[in-house]
C-alpha cells in the first residue's frame, strides 16, 4: 500500500514567496500527506494480510504487483472472473459512529458474491482506501476489516492502495472499494443460459441492508441520535452497520451439492433488478413474499421514511442477499445443504413461462 502521489505535491519556494527573499522548501508533510504514518499503517497490517493468504500467493506487501501462481492444469478451460464495487455511503455512518472494523467486511462481500455467482471461486482482492488525513490505526482498522472477510470467503488478499487526499476529503473521512478475481471452468458457467420454466427459486437471507441503498438511509435517519434504538431491539446504528454476509463459501458448497443453474446477487436494485440478470427473456420469475417477515430494520425505514412498499423492493433486499435458481428436484437437498451450514434458507418462488414484460412478479 502506499500514500497519495508526491509528484502530484509543490516544490520549491513557497506560495507568496516575495522576490529577493531565501526560498521556504515545502515538504509533501506541509502538503497534508505524512509518509511515516504511511509507512506505519503497513507495519500494523503485516499479521492481518497474513491471515487473508492463499498457498498460491507469491511474497508479501510492499511491491508494486500482487503475485499469483495461477495453476491452470487444475482446470480444462478456466475462464477467469473479475469485480470490482464499494462500500459507498454506508462509510458515512461508519465514520459518524466511528465503527470502522465491519465496513472492510461489506467491501469483501460485495466483489466475492459477484464473482460466486458465475460459479467462480474467487482467488485474491485488492482494495482501495482513500482518507482524509491518514491515522495508522483507523486505516489498520479498516483494512483488517478486508483481511477477515477475505479469510471468511477463502481468497487472498493480495495487495491494495490507502491514498492521503488533503484538502479534497475531511481528515476523517475515508472511501472504500475493491477489485476480485476469481476462476471457473468454462463449462461449469452459472447463468440464464441453464435457467428454464419450472426451476424453483431458494433464498439465503441476508444480515440485513448489506451495503446498498444507504443514500436513502441517510435521508431517512437525518438528525437521529443513532446511539439509540428509536422503538428497535438494537441501537438504530448498529442495525444499519451490521456487516454484510458473506455468501460465497455456502454458494460454493451448494454448487459442489446440487445441480444449480444459476446465482443471483441481490444487491442495489432489490429481487425485482437483479433477478432478471439471471433470467432468459421468455422466463418470469414469481416471488412468493408471503414466505418470509421482512427483518425489523427495513420495515422500520419503511414506517419513518415513509417509503413506498415499491420504493423498498427496488432499492433494498428486503432481507433476501443470496437466490439460488435449481430445479424442482434439487430443491430439498439444497435446503438441506444451506440449513446445515447455518443459513436460514427457504423457498422463495417458482419460475414459468413469460413474454419479457414482468421478468420479476411478486405475489
């Protein structure tokens, strides 16, 4: 990892500098960017990159590329696969609460559960911090934050950037985003191309918001002590920073189970704008949301917002992270599979015939 750009900072004499005078030499600290607290991030770091490691990962931080020992013999046709997203502005209310060990966490499961859903194991991830003003400690915190949910989803992370930008972000403020790779053999591909009428939809719940919709949240908690719970079983802001479960590992396993035609990531958008990514066009997918209570937070955000039972389908996941699309016969055994994991899986619907209008119908 390493610091803003110094070829980006001034040289030479100083601002205003009257002619005749000695010239006053800047440094890139006098800039707003301290390399020795760079260099001192790295160092608190070192133990956490070593935890999120793969047998296949080549040397350690400090070098300017992550290495990678990609075995191909291990496969027949690998096909590699890359995501790349961010946390977005639930690192707002990280920063206002000062909670910064989870939000890493959401990063990891946003980029992995892209890639699981193609059938991919994912293999390593960079991440991206940029701070205001770089505190060692917060920064460790943050990306040790990545280290677990890497850990957690079996990849390695292999490499990363924290940029100082004084001036252009408040000394406490911070965003975060990343890059994953992962790898699948070609014919084992997930998606719409196996998906046919009569395929049943399973549902992994999620832990809740996840990392998506929080520019609304924002909105709707504006002026809310969020120390406090307001009528919830939690403090307001400790629900809306739970951390987003990681689903990459269950999906791996289910994949390895059952015969699974395909994956769908329920991330910005909600069931009915990202079921339809996983959908053939002559394919509607009825969601029976009879078969689940939406968890409290998001029937809370409803009620304060208020927000239209519409506006939260399309924006939130309403408690559904994870919708794996299996045949009717491989619907048991994946409940079987999933529940035996810990996760609280259930059916969630059925696919039928359809024109492309409706991809998605609730019902």
């Amino acid at each position: 990892m390493s610091d803003d750009d110094p070829t980006r900072g001034p040289t030479g004499a100083g601002a205003g500098a009257v002619p005749g005078d000695p010239p006053t030499e800047l440094t890139y600290a006098d800039a707003g960017v301290d390399l020795r607290a760079a260099d001192r991030s790295v160092e608190l770091l070192s133990g956490a990159l070593g935890r999120a490691g793969r047998p296949e990962v080549l040397g350690g931080i400090g070098g300017f590329g992550g290495l990678f020992a990609f075995d191909p013999t291990r496969y027949e046709r690998p096909v590699l696969v890359s995501s790349s997203d961010g946390v977005g502005t639930k690192v707002d209310l990280a920063r206002r609460l000062g909670v910064l060990d989870t939000v890493g966490r959401d990063l990891v499961g946003m980029v992995v559960d892209d890639l699981v859903v193609t059938g991919a194991e994912p293999l390593f991830l960079h991440d991206y911090l940029a701070v205001g003003a770089l505190d060692p400690d917060r920064v460790a915190t943050i990306v040790r934050g990545v280290a677990d949910g890497c850990a957690e989803a079996g990849c390695a992370l292999i490499g990363g950037e924290t940029a100082e930008h004084p001036g252009l972000l408040a000394p406490d403020a911070f965003d975060l985003a990343g890059f994953g790779v992962g790898v699948v053999e070609q014919d084992a591909l997930l998606g719409a191309h196996r998906v046919r009428p009569g395929d049943r939809l399973v549902a992994l719940p999620s832990s809740g918001l996840h990392s998506n919709g929080f520019s609304l949240v924002r909105r709707i908690v504006d002026g809310l002590d969020l120390t406090e719970p307001h009528g919830l079983s939690a403090p307001l802001g400790e629900l809306l920073l739970t951390p987003t479960r990681i689903h990459a590992a269950d999906c791996l396993a289910l994949n390895a189970e059952v015969e699974l035609h395909a994956l769908c990531h329920v991330t910005g958008g909600g069931l009915p704008g990202n079921l339809p990514r996983v959908l053939p066009p002559d394919v509607t997918a009825v969601v029976d949301t009879g078969r689940w209570l939406w968890p409290e937070v998001f029937r809370w955000l409803a009620a304060r917002g208020p927000v239209s039972e519409e506006q939260m389908w399309r924006t939130f996941n309403c408690g559904v992270g994870m919708v794996a699309v299996v045949p009717e016969s491989a619907v048991a055994r994946s409940l079987e599979v999933l529940i035996a994991r810990g996760v609280a899986a259930f059916e969630l619907g059925h696919l039928e015939p359809g024109d492309g209008e409706a991809p998605v119908r609730l019902v």
